[in-house]
C-alpha cells in the first residue's frame, strides 16, 4: 500500500529557484551513481535534469544498459519503476520521488479481479484451459498484471505495437484477453479488421462481464474496461472544431484515446511517435494533439516554427505523474547524498521472473 510522505517544513518552505539550485548542485554530487529518468508526460521543471527521457519501456530498457549507475530516479510513475526494477541489474535501485505517483488505468486491472474473470470464464465453459485465452497486458499495467500474463505465456504490449502482439495472439489461442486499457485494445482490434461484434467489454463487477455465454463464445476479443482519464477527455467535437478553424492543421492523437477520436484523427500513434511525427513535419505546419499537455507544450516549446496546440481547450493532465514536484526530487537526492535510500520500489523475485517473460515475449514478436 503507498503512504504519504512528509517531507517537513524545511521543505516546504523552499522557494521554486532555490528548490531548483540545490536540485542542480546534488545532482552534480552524485552523478557517477545517479540516473535520473523522466517520462514524456512530466513537467518541466524536472525535465531538465533528465538523463533519460523517453516513454516507459524505452526508459526502463535504456536505464538497465547503464548498469555502473546505482541509483535509478523514475520521474514517472508506479507501474514504470516496477518495469525499471524487473529489467535492472542487482545492485541499482529504483527510487520514485513520491509514491503517490501512480497510475489509475494501471490500478484498474487487479490480480484479484483479473484471476476471477479467468475462473468465471472457465466455469462458464468458454474455454476449456486457460491457454484458450491469451492474455495480453498493455505496459502500463502492474508489475503483477505482467506476471500473471507472463505465467499463461502471454505477452506485454506497448501504444506502438498494440496491433501486432494482438495479431500474434490471435493467432496462438482461440481468444485473446486485453487488459487495462479498453481503447488501445479496441484501437489495436480495429486495425487489425476484427469486426465490432467480436469484440467485447469486459465490465468489472458485473457476472460474465455482463454478458451471456452465447456472446462471450462468438467473442474473439475481450476488453477489460479499463481507462486513462487523461486521453478519455479528447472528444470528436474537437477534431471538427479544429478542423473548421484551421482546415488544413494535423491531428495526431494517442491511441489511449476513444475509438471515436482515433478513428477521424489524421495520424495516432504513442508519444514517441507524435514526437517523431512532428519533428519531421515541415516548418509552419500546424497541429492540434491528443495526448498529456506536458508533452504537448514541450513540444511547443522545442519547434518554434511550427503552431503546435492542445487538441482539447482545457488541461489533460496526468496529475498522479504530477505528485512528483522538484522538492520530492529534492527531498529525495538529499536523502542519498546523506546515505539514505528512500521511496525505493521493488518487485518480488518471482512476481519480476514471470512479468520478465511476458516483457521477453513481446520483444520475441
Ligand atoms: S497519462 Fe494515463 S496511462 Fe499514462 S500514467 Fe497518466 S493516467 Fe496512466
């Protein structure tokens, strides 16, 4: 269970410049142990002393390359250090700057309730063995999700290649379970051609999914009902807005986003390709983005030649990525500098075992 953290009045009552000097001087102290990683969506402020930046998986397999670094600091969230423990070397330790930086989508899918729709299903007799289902989890899900896959030899998957692990795991069982996120598992399904009526919403809480046998055995798909609240507010009505506005702008979208969205924006694609996307776009071209604002400023910011918005007229924000402020970063290097490992997240060797599996089978494919 995550607790609060106090860090005490002598750091809350720093100022944001001073915060931001003493970040820079410990992070100077401590370079030959420290690795700082940030991901795409975290503010600015601590962007800047990234050693690393990138999106989860890219962070955590880079992170384990630069093994002589003891101390891995994940500016992200739960389920990304987790990925970053199970793929380090023995020695480096992954620290969170507040631990309440967790993701929600992440924590929709729970062991418990996932092993539960596994045994209903079986009951119900819409597969004869587990193997008739295979499992594939999103990254950003639990350490334990990916473990539970891992063990059913099922795979991970990431926003860019939604699409072909699905493909692989149609091909290896009669059905396919899709956990967390409904909409990439639905954007990924519907790229693939598989008709809508193949695949199902699996709705948490209710028996069967709320559903009857008769269609769970037509299914070929099956959705956990799992969301991100950042993407869940990009809407239709904005594309046409922007597209009324300004006709000839782009609209690139993250496929977290609804199906409705995805499926009439320009381009979709994970945030290491809305970046690329627009890197290569040519000066003065214009675009309207459907992902977290922090990188969408980012953005911005770095191509000036460019008219780069937010896809929707108000903050899509990811405030549990938000929780880490510099002072927790901070709080956390003064903490190391003193000799003193804090916030460190770790993954039970056999919990790390089977989600490394299903981490290796999506590099196999
Ligand atoms: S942006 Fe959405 S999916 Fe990503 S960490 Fe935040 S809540 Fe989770």
């Amino acid at each position: 269970m995550l607790i609060q953290q106090d860090l005490g009045r002598e750091y809350y009552s720093l100022g944001r410049d001073e915060v931001l000097g003493r970040i820079a001087a410990r992070k100077a102290e401590l370079a030959d142990k420290l690795l700082i990683l940030c991901h795409h969506y975290q503010q600015q402020d601590l962007f800047q002393f990234a050693d690393l930046t990138g999106d989860s998986l890219k962070l955590s397999r880079e992170a384990a390359q630069i093994s002589d670094r003891e101390f891995l600091i994940f500016c992200g969230v739960h389920f990304m250090a987790e990925a970053a423990d199970i793929l380090a070397a023995s020695h480096q330790k992954v620290m969170l700057p507040h631990l309440h930086a967790g993701c929600p989508m992440a924590d929709m899918a729970t062991t418990g309730a996932v092993e539960q729709a596994y045994k209903e299903l079986l009951l119900a007799g819409i597969m004869a063995d587990e193997k008739d289902m295979v499992p594939v989890t999103y990254v950003n899900s639990s350490a334990a999700i990916k473990a539970f896959v891992g063990e059913r030899e099922g795979s991970v998957c990431t926003s860019s290649n939604g699409e072909k692990v699905l493909q692989w795991a149609l091909k290896k069982g009669e059905k396919v379970f899709f956990f967390p996120d409904e909409h990439l598992g639905r954007n990924s399904a519907a790229a693939l051609g598989v008709p809508d009526e193949q695949v199902l919403l699996w709705r948490r809480g209710e028996v069967l999914g709320g559903h009857s046998v008769e269609d769970l055995q037509q299914a070929k798909i099956l959705l956990w009902d799992g969301y991100c609240e950042v993407h869940m507010r990009f809407l239709p009505e904005h594309i046409s807005q922007w597209k009324i506005k300004e006709p000839d702008i782009n609209i690139i979208v993250h496929p977290e986003c609804p199906r409705d969205v995805v499926s009439i924006a320009d381009q979709y694609g994970s945030t290491e390709a809305i970046i690329a996307a627009v890197a290569a776009s040519k000066p003065g071209s214009k675009w309207a983005v459907g992902t977290e604002i922090n990188l969408v400023e980012r953005l911005a910011m770095q191509h000036p030649d460019k008219e780069i918005h937010l896809l929707a007229p108000t903050t899509c924000q990811c405030t549990t990525m938000d929780c880490n402020q510099p002072v927790y970063l901070l709080w956390l290097l003064d903490n190391l500098a003193a000799g003193k490992v804090k916030n460190q997240i770790t993954v039970s060797p056999e919990i790390a075992a089977n989600a490394k599996k299903a981490l290796e089978q999506m590099l196999a494919i």
